[in-house]
C-alpha cells in the first residue's frame, strides 16, 4: 500500500475494543521516518592583508522531504480523519549570508 498525507496506515485493520484492551502488540505501526537534512556550505575570500570577506549558505531541509511530524498520526478509531497524517515539516527553507571580517 502506497502511504499518502490522507491514509498512512489502513484504517479498515482496526475495530474498537468494547469491553476489553485489544490484543493488537506495541509496535504493530511502523510510524512516518524522519528524512530531514540541513546543510551549510562557506566559503572565506581573502581581501586585502587583514580582511577576509565570508560568503555563507544554509539550507533547511535541502532535500524538500515532506517528513511527517512526530506524533501528528490520527489514531483515534472512529475519527473521520483515522490514520491520516495531520501535519508535516517545513519546506525547504534557503539562507544567504556574508560578512567582512577585519
């Protein structure tokens, strides 16, 4: 089954357990993994005899994964939105930045 933001998990493997805990084990859901990265590159250009001038770039999830939030899985049974993801992780995210140093 392909996992999409409206159903993570199928909702039709679970019931409500009326008058008892259920049998389901702990860890019967693999939940969302995380695929975050930021990375940063720099570059220092020497100017002059005591300058420097630093040229700086940062990127917030680089890769644009749409990672789902820790615990954002809805796993209420009964919910309308049961086993959907309700949230996600920022988009990526590009920073720009020098400064002279002297």
């Amino acid at each position: 089954m392909t996992k999409t933001q409206a159903q993570w998990f199928s909702g039709s493997s679970f019931a409500d357990a009326i008058g008892h805990f259920g049998n389901s084990p702990d860890g019967v859901l693999l939940g969302p993994g995380l695929d975050l990265w930021d990375l940063s590159a720099l570059k220092n250009i020497a100017v002059g005899e005591r300058g420097t001038f630093q040229l700086r770039g940062e990127f917030f999830n680089a890769f644009n994964h749409n990672s789902v939030v820790g615990d954002s899985l809805d796993t209420e049974v009964g919910d309308p939105s049961f086993g959907a993801a309700l949230s996600s992780h920022d988009p990526r995210e590009i920073q720009l930045g020098g400064k002279f140093i002297f």
